[in-house]
C-alpha cells in the first residue's frame, strides 16, 4: 500500500497484527477491556444490552484511541444473532485526539455504518474541531428527508446529482479518497468526484458529531480506517473489498431492494438502542451484502392524514426503485398513531388507497413506481387504547386485505391481539423500553413474520 495508516477502529480485528484491546467498556459500573476472539470481537461472559464506552482503541499502532468528552457517550451494542456495532444517539460522540490529522486534499477515509434513523443528520466526522466545517464527512439525510452528501472545505458544499444516494438501514462502507486535490466519493454504487480542495492540516474533532451542537443523527458504526495519503483507485478498491468482506457489509448491487415506510417502528425508537424493525429485518437475511433494506419512518406525532403527502413530496426520491433488480419490494407499516390522534377508519383507509392505487397531485401511486412486492400490514395496538378507538383499529385491520394492489399482508395484529405472543408486549429494561415502543424481545418475535411477507411478495 502506497500510504500509510493514520489510525484504524474496528469491532472486528482489521489488522492481523494486532493484539492489542479492541474497547474500554463498562460494565455494571466497572472499567472492562474487550479483546478479539479470530477476528471476531470476544463478548463472552457478557450479557446482551448496551455498555458506555471508555476508549476505542486504535489498532494501527500509533495510539491514537477515541474518548468520550462528554456525559453523551456512545455505547457497545451486544445482541444475539448480530454483529456487535457502536451505537450513536444524537448527542453522542467521541473525541478524535490531536495526534490523529489529515490533510483534506491527500488522505483516503473509510466509514462502516449504518443510520438507523430516518428523519435526523448523521455527519460522521468532523474534522478540526467539534463545531467547525472545514471537512465533514458523511451527511447522508438531511432534517426535511432530503438525501445529501456534504463535504464542507474552504464553503464548498457538494450534493449527490444520483437518486442513488439513499439512507439505508443496510450496513454499508462509504470510502472517501482524496489526492491532488481531487475527492473521490463511493457509497451504494454512487460514486462522486470532487476537484480543487484545497490542502488543509485538520487535527482532532469527532466521530458522531455534526457541525453545530445541537443535531448530530444516529448511526451503528462498525469501523473507521483512515490512511495518511490519498490511495490509488485500485487501492482504494482493494481496502474497500476488505474491509466488506469482513463485515458482509452492501455490494454496492443489490439482489433484493426493500424499502420500509412508515412511523418510528421504521424510523428508529425513541428507545435506547437504535431499534427499528427495518434493522432486524436486515439481520434475518443474513447480513446477506446483496440485499438493500432502506428505511423512510417519521414521528408518529406527525403522521396523521400524511401518508401520500410524505411519500410523494418528502419522500423524493425515496420511491426510487434500483435499477436491474427484479426483486424488490415496498412495506407500508402506518395506523397506529392516526387510530391514537383521532383519525377515522375511514380517513386511514383512504390514505393506504391513494398511496398504493391513486395518481396523486403529488406523483404516481407505490403501483406505477415499479414496486414489484408490495406489502401492507395490519395495525399493531397502540397500548393502553380505549374501547372506541380500538374498533377503528379492528375495523382498518378487518378492511386493510382488502386493498386493491397489495401482493401480502403483515399481519400484526395476529401477533399482538389476545392470545399473540406479543399479547404483553415483553419488555427488556435492559435494551429498549422507554414506555412506548416494543423491547428487543418483541422486535424479535415481529421480525419473522414481516420477513415472510415479503418473501411472498417477492415470489
């Protein structure tokens, strides 16, 4: 390799040679080192749930580790059947340390995340300091649903010209390469090349942090390699199969295209741990790098009477269907905040009909999109709900197989009506309950059923 390392994270040993710790947990309250086990992180004797990090070592060798600076710290994720990731609510970050600097004309950055959260800005690196521009990496979705890439030097701000450049709940690597002056952008298959940065020393900043102080987005982040110099296209390349290969991370083609709309089920929780069911689907194909799954959620609070209205306006150009994929496949999870606001099943009703059937002043329906698979669920109760507001949501349930268009049904309701396995909506204090959204637990049961409903959509 043509440059040398600047700095190297990982949940998962990057480098062969090193024997170092991966992280600085804590659990119950006390300081614990976190190795590797192969190459796999080595969680054994440690439960599920989330553990506040203390450092995050830097395996290039050079010692310089990330810290957390604040109250806001991000934490380790454990959970059976997944790989383990970081976990950044919005206001966390940790400290990249002075020693660790790159020139913003002549490094090469790669990035493994996902972003769990729809509707917030993610910027994953903020070079300089905590709240200045001078580079930032990663702002993949902006507060008004808008997909956008900045990369912020000397004012310059540059936006993807692809619909290609989507918000996923898929894990994937965005590689940033730059040398003479000349940026290199690839994430998704979208590739963007930027000319005339000029060269600047960043030293410090953070990783999760965006430009200001007050919006920094969520993600699950897995690694963060950074090389002193700018690579060579077929280096960079080579970096990037790698560092896929060892998290099964998006082939940058998908076989399978799903996209999930809906409240903060799909969004992401106001639960402690980036839980949405858009991110256990995932994980029930496998980790497989060959299927997309992009999330479109928005609070529950402000759903009411807005499904075509967000998906035609907001949603541009989410509805955008991958090209050459032939399998793909469009889930609308939505109804239980509009039966618990007040909306009629009448008003419910028509608004799954126009966005599955009806051209609208806003764009074409879900139907003439392209959306080969399409899926609608069932409406999951909102707890505790009154009696009359409980009919409406027995009545949209009742009415909901018979929408024209709709390839298969999910059907909550099943799960979680009396009798259900979710009947008591399990709770894991330890992973997710804030009061409101279902645990880990449940999420778990959901996942299965979602799953086959859009293997039927898709046969």
């Amino acid at each position: 390799m043509s440059a040398a390392f600047a700095a190297v994270f990982g949940t998962s040993r990057l480098i062969s040679a090193y024997t170092g710790p991966c992280l600085d947990i804590l659990v119950s309250g006390a300081k614990r080192s976190v190795g590797f086990s192969g190459n796999g992180l080595d969680t054994s004797g440690i439960g599920n749930g989330l553990y506040p990090i203390q450092t995050w070592y830097d395996q290039s060798g050079r010692g310089r580790h990330l810290t957390p600076g604040t109250a806001s710290v991000p934490k380790l994720l454990i959970r059976t059947g997944a790989l383990p990731c970081i976990i950044f609510l919005e206001n966390d970050f940790l400290n990249l340390p002075s020693a660790l600097s790159a020139d913003r004309a002549n490094s090469a950055v790669f990035h493994a995340a996902r972003y769990t959260w729809q509707s917030r800005a993610v910027d994953v690196i903020n070079w300089g300091t905590g709240t200045t521009s001078a580079m930032r990496f990663g702002s993949f979705v902006d507060g008004g649903h808008t997909p956008s890439m900045q990369v912020i030097s000397g004012g310059m701000t540059s936006f993807p010209s692809s619909t290609r450049f989507l918000s996923t709940c898929t894990p994937c690597l965005t590689a940033y390469n730059s040398r003479a002056g000349s940026l290199t952008i690839r994430r998704d298959g979208y590739v963007e090349s930027l000319n005339a940065l000029s060269p600047l020393l960043l030293s410090g900043g953070r990783i999760g942090a965006s430009g200001n102080a007050t919006s920094y987005g969520r993600q699950d982040m897995f690694a963060l390699v950074i090389y002193a110099s700018g690579l060579t296209t077929s280096e960079e390349l080579s970096v990037a199969q790698a560092i896929k290969a060892i998290y099964n991370l998006n082939s940058w083609k998908p076989d399978k295209h799903i996209v999930i709309l809906g409240d903060s089920k799909t969004q992401g929780d106001a639960a402690a741990s980036n839980l949405n069911i858009t991110r256990v689907l995932h994980d029930l194909y496998g980790k497989s790098p060959d299927v997309w799954i992009r999330n479109m959620g928005m609070n529950g609070s402000d759903i009411a009477s807005r499904y075509a209205t967000f998906w035609f306006t907001y949603g541009r150009p989410y509805n955008y269907v991958e090209p050459d994929c032939n399998k793909n496949a469009f889930v609308c999870w939505l109804g239980v905040n509009d039966v618990s606001l007040g909306q009629t099943a009448d008003q419910i009703l028509a608004n799954y009909v126009k966005l599955f059937n009806v051209p609208s002043d806003k764009g074409t329906s879900v139907t003439t999109q392209g959306w080969k698979g399409r899926v609608l669920s069932t409406i999951m109760p909102a707890r505790p709900q009154n009696a009359a507001k409980d009919s409406v949501r027995r009545a949209v349930n009742a009415a909901i197989k018979t929408v024209a268009n709709v390839n298969a049904i999910w059907d909550v309701s099943s799960l979680c009506d009396t009798g259900g396995v979710l009947a008591g909506f399990t709770t894991d204090v330890t992973l997710s309950q804030d009061g409101t959204h279902e645990s880990e637990k449940a999420y778990a049961l959901e996942g299965p059923s979602l799953k086959a409903a859009i293997d039927a959509s898709l046969a």
